[in-house]
C-alpha cells in the first residue's frame, strides 16, 4: 500500500481507538451532557419556560468551555509526542513526508473529535426529548453542527500547535495559551482598544471594527453561530461587564447597535468562515514551523 497522508490519518484513528482515546472522549462528553442537560432550567431565571432551544442554549454556553477542552486533549500531542518518543524518525525513514505527517494527524484528531462529539450529542438527543420534549429538527440540527464545528476548529489549533512545537510544555503554551487569552483576555482587551480609540466604553452604539474585533475570538464566532441557530442568546462563560449597554433579557440585536445596514462580515453566517480559519490558519503556520525545524 503506497505510504500517504490517509494511511497515517487511519492509523492515527485506529490508535486512538486501541489506547481508548476515543471511548474516552466518548464517555466524557456523553457525562457532560447527562449532567448539564437535567440542570439547564436552573441557568435561567425561575419566570422564564425552559423549551428545548432554551434548554439547548444552556448547554451551549457550557459546552464552549468544554467542547474546546477535548478537542484541545485531542490534538496537543498529536505531532510533538510522536517527535520526542522518537517515533517520527521512523516514520520520516518510510516515505512519509512531513506534510504527509501533518495532514495525516490532523486528519486522524479531527476523525477522534468528530465520532466523539457525534455519538454524545446522539445520546443528548435521546435526553433533550425525554426532558423537554421533542425541538425543532433545524435548530437542533444546527445546534449539533456548531458543537461539532468549534470542536473540529480547536482541534485544528491544537494540532498546528503541535506541530510547531519541539516540546510538551511549548504544545501546552501554544494550545492552553491561546484558550485562556480567547476565554479571559479577548473581550476586556477589545473593550480596552475601544476606549483608548474612542474614550468611552461600547456603549448601545458601537462601531463595526469593534464589532469585528469580537467576532474574531471563535468562541464568540461559536455563540454567534449557536444563538442565531437556537434563536436563543448564548452567554459568554465568564461575562465581562465591560460594555455600557441596558441590562435586558432579551437578545440584544446587532442591528440595534450598528448606524446603517449589518456588513456581510458582521452577519451570522461569517462566523462559520471565523471557526474554519481558526482550524485552517494554525495548521498552516504549524506546518511551516515544523518543516524547517531541526528533528535532532
């Protein structure tokens, strides 16, 4: 069998099943859904009916802490612990080359991540029914495919981290790093630009590059994505009070903050090409870093 990408990306998946990776992951994401779904009423107030889309958003706004998790577990080591168990050497000796590599274990992860979040959000949509009752097919459907996509960009990230990396500790730095700054820093350093630019806080009006500033974090591409499918507002874990906008239960339109018309990169359907450049671009640079490195 000719030596490629795939027959890595296969081997890559197989593995992960024979070292339980995967039912591991499976079982992890199938607990997370059975606790957080039966509590999902009690993240909004008591006046409020829990429907399933509402029950649905619940999950969403945890799941973007979690889902990002596994993917991240998923991916960190996918080229680094083949380069310093010294197995790369030996596949680099077959002819392999080392884009083969990289494609091939991204691939590979992006196949682990995907069959786990599947089968958990299968087994959640047992639960979702026997809890809440029977959603809309479309917003369920959607709900799943932006789970599913923001795992698959994470672990894009996490393996462009990987491959540019030369040790554990620089995958971790890479990878956990660049979560922590999208969960923590992104939004108060975006507010902070905002004020340095303007001298006041984003208020009801904003301008778009602010706007755009935000979109641009995949978790806020990812809550984007999720409310516009649920039709239901999906809350940043944790809120930064860092805008002066009214307190409201109800969704605060884009369309309410901007002067004129909603540009096409501030629509809903842009944060799809926001989570797939976040899978694509670290992968890119990853690769690059890894071709040029010195594998002694």
């Amino acid at each position: 069998m000719t030596a490629t990408w795939a027959s890595l990306a296969r081997k890559d998946f197989a593995d992960a099943a024979r070292s339980k990776m995967l039912w591991g992951f499976i079982a992890v994401f199938v607990a997370f859904l059975a606790m957080s779904l039966p509590v999902a009423e009690q993240l909004f107030p008591e006046t409020v009916t829990v429907t399933p889309a509402k029950a649905l958003s619940g999950v969403a706004m945890l799941a973007q802490l979690f889902v990002p998790g596994i993917a991240l577990v998923a991916g960190y080591m996918a080229v680094v612990g083949e380069r310093r168990s010294g197995s790369l050497r030996v596949l680099l000796s077959y002819p392999f080359s080392r884009r083969d590599v990289v494609v091939g274990k991204l691939v590979g992860r992006l196949s682990v991540t995907a069959t786990a979040l599947t089968v958990g959000y299968a087994v959640g949509s047992v639960l979702v029914v026997a809890l809440y009752g029977v959603p809309d097919v479309s917003a369920f459907a959607g709900f799943v495919g932006a789970g599913v996509l923001v795992g698959l960009t994470f672990t894009g990230l996490a393996v462009g981290g990987s491959a540019a990396a030369a040790s554990r500790g620089q995958a971790m730095t890479l990878t956990v790093g660049s979560f922590v700054a999208m969960v923590f820093f992104w939004k108060p350093v975006a507010a902070g630009l905002y004020y340095a630019v303007t001298g006041s806080l984003p208020g009801l009006r904003a301008d778009r590059w602010y706007v755009l500033l935000k979109r641009l974090n995949p978790l806020e591409a990812f809550r984007v994505l999720a409310s516009a499918v649920l039709d239901e507002e999906v809350s940043a874990v944790p809120e930064f009070p860092v805008e002066d906008v009214p307190a409201t239960p109800e969704r605060l339109e884009l369309a309410n903050r901007l002067a004129g018309d909603v540009p096409f990169y501030l629509q809903e359907w842009f944060s799809i090409v926001v989570l797939l450049a976040w899978g694509v671009f670290p992968v890119v640079l990853g690769y690059r870093r890894f071709e040029r490195s010195d594998l002694g």
